[in-house]
C-alpha cells in the first residue's frame, strides 16, 4: 500500500537539501541591490506577460499491489490484488519559457546570472548593522554570499 509517511520524510529531506544549496542571484558591476531587485522584478513582471501560467492537469498511472499468499498450520489463502490511484497533479508548461525570458531580459540589463552559498546565520545577523548596504558594489568578493527575504528579493552579503 502507499506510504504516506515515508514519502512525506523524504519530501521533507529533499526540501531541505534543496535549502542548503546554491542560491541563484543577479549580479551587474556597479548596480546596487535595489537597483537588481527592481530590474529583477520589472523582468519577472514582463516575461510573465509573455508567457503566462499555463497549468496542465496531469495524471499519474495507478499501481497495482498484487495479493499474497499466506498460510497458518497448513492452511493457506491468498488476499486479493488491488489498485491504488496514482493522483493528480498540475504542471505549468510555460515555466521554462518564462525562466528563459526573464534571464535574456536581465542579461540585456547587463546582469548576470551566478549561483552563492546561502548566507550563514552568522552573516544575516550582521546584515541589520551593515552601513549603505545598499551602495553601488565595487565588485563581488570572492566569498560573497546570497539570503533571499520573505518578500522574495535577494541580497548579497560581503565575507564576515
């Protein structure tokens, strides 16, 4: 039978590697980060215009758990086979276009598109009592690294 246990564990550990990777970023010489998050979402904003959500309905196969045999001081009787859906889910087929789009937009901008470490907790402590985060950078440290915040922009953190 489904498990749903099991498939929420591992869900649950995937999802946690997936937070521990890389964070994809834009990076331009001489843009300051609020200059980035507003190209950013001025880039998000039109290549949703040009391919906007298409979310397909999508079926998995149903499995089929065959029965079993089983047998108690000689007698023996087999459980029926019985199928289990395999559920239901929706796929946005533009997705990859709009990624596309949004990644030309911002290269015409001058960015470009770089994978950081996430931020240590060490780092986002200490982005409150950074002076003019927001100053135009001189260039990336060679030990930068990305937080993304609730509201969804990135910001990129200079080396402790």
């Amino acid at each position: 039978m489904f498990n749903l246990p099991r498939v929420s564990a591992i869900s649950f550990v995937f999802l946690g590697l997936v937070a521990c990777g890389p964070l994809p970023v834009y990076y331009n010489t001489g843009s300051d980060q609020t200059r980035t998050n507003s190209d950013t979402l001025s880039c998000k904003v039109n290549a949703l215009k040009d391919a906007p959500v298409a979310n397909q309905l999508r079926h998995r196969p149903p499995v089929y758990y065959p029965g079993r045999q089983h047998c108690n001081n000689g007698n023996c009787w087999t459980t029926p086979g019985y199928w289990v859906d395999g559920g239901t889910y929706t796929v946005d087929v533009n997705l990859g276009l709009r990624s596309q789009l949004e990644q030309r937009c911002m290269a015409q901008k001058g960015y470009r598109r770089l994978e950081l470490p996430r931020c240590s907790k060490e780092q986002i402590a200490a982005l409150q009592s950074l002076p003019g985060r927001n100053q135009r950078a001189s260039g990336l440290p060679e030990n930068a690294c990305a937080v993304r915040q609730s509201n969804g922009n990135t910001i990129i953190l200079p080396p402790l």
